[in-house]
C-alpha cells in the first residue's frame, strides 16, 4: 500500500466538485483577510498614535494583506489544473505567518 501522493495521477479522474469547494474556500479566507485588513486600518485611522508608529502599522498592514492575496491567488490558479500540487512548505508558512501577523495586529487594535 503506497502513499495516495506518490502515485501519478489517473487521466480519467473526475475531482467531483472538491476543487470548487476548495477554491470557494480560498475565496472565503481571503475575504475575512480583507475585512480583518480594512478593520485594522479603521481601527489605526482612530487611535491617537505618533504619525510614525500609525505609518508603519498601516504599511505592515497592507503588506501582510497584499502578501496573503497573492499567495491565495497563486494557490486558486493551481487549482485550474486536473491535480494541484501540493502545498509548498514556505507558501505555508507565509500563510500562517501573514494570519498571525494579522490576528496580533487586529488585537493590538482593539485591545485599549
């Protein structure tokens, strides 16, 4: 019995609608990405920050977003082919980085 990845793909493999769902998946988190963004950036427009300090967050902010709409743009393209690749192992960690920078900063905004 040999590991489900190591053997080729069948040519005749119908996928059913796993990467519909997948990239509806995408599409989900890069939107909650988006809304956690642009509450961020709502939330620095009000606190009372050197210009700076608010700068920097904001840029830190828009960075991480645009990094991580690349990454899921990268990701939903390779779903267009008959059998995606697997997720490389630095995507990934961009990913979960881009999710925890984001979680830390939506805290730190939000928490007095």
């Amino acid at each position: 019995m040999g590991d489900a990845r190591a053997r080729p793909p069948e040519s005749g493999r119908d996928p059913g609608l796993q990467p519909e769902r997948t990239r509806l998946a995408w599409r989900r988190t890069t939107l909650s990405c988006t809304v956690v963004a642009l509450l961020a950036g709502r939330q620095l427009a009000r606190i009372r920050a050197p210009g700076a300090a608010q700068a920097v967050l904001a840029v830190s902010v828009a960075l991480v977003w645009l990094a991580f709409v690349a990454a899921a743009h990268h990701r939903v393209g390779d779903l267009a082919t008959g059998r995606p690749s697997d997720l490389r192992p630095r995507l990934a960690l961009l990913l979960a980085g881009c999710t925890v920078v984001l979680a830390a900063i939506g805290a730190a905004a939000v928490l007095p």
